[in-house]
C-alpha cells in the first residue's frame, strides 16, 4: 500500500488550537486532549486512503474539484492531494456558515 505524507497548512494549525482551546475552556482539556487525539487519527488514515473524502459540495459549486473532505462530526476537515502528499488546509465546525468560511478561505489559496 502506498503511504502518502500529510501536511498541514498553518491554517489548518490554527483551526485545531482554536478547537482544542475551545474544547478545554466550555467543557473540559482532558476532552480537549482527546478530540485532538481523535483529529490526529483521523487525519492519519489519509496517509493510505487520501481518496476516501469527497468534494465538498460548496467547493464544487465554485469548480474547485481538486479539494475534498472527510468528516470527523461535527467538522469537515478539507484538503488536497498532491503527488504523494496529502495538504490539510482546513478544520472547520460544520456548524458554521461554511459557505463563506470556505469562499474566503479556499480562494486565496
């Protein structure tokens, strides 16, 4: 099975501290600690199947086909596959207008 490299954009970093810092002040670090260990796992499995996600459908709207998403409820995390790398641009609450998060985002990149 091929592996691929996942990377993360400093955004996507970002997104993930906000999560976690989040996580610990409304509820609790110890499960802020543990969403982290479940994104990192999450994240992980795109190292063998990085074909899994699909195009988010806000994204395809706007023809941009290259990006996809996985899941980890309730976030979307999108990224992109590039040769043998996987680029995680973003961690976003699907609880949120993702349209424009999206819009605003993905199209400076």
């Amino acid at each position: 099975m091929k592996k691929y490299r996942v990377l993360f954009s400093e955004e996507a970093e970002k997104d993930l501290k906000d999560i976690s810092l989040y996580v610990a002040r409304y509820d609790s670090p110890e499960k802020a600690v543990l969403l982290l260990e479940n994104f990192e796992e999450t994240c992980v499995k795109l190292e063998n199947y990085p074909d899994r996600g699909h195009i988010p459908k806000e994204l395809e709207r706007l023809a941009m086909a290259q990006y996809l998403e996985i899941y980890f409820k309730p976030y979307r995390i999108i990224y992109e596959i590039s040769k043998r790398e996987v680029f995680v641009h973003c961690i976003i609450d699907g609880r949120r207008d993702i349209e424009s998060v999206l819009r605003q985002r993905m199209l400076r990149i």
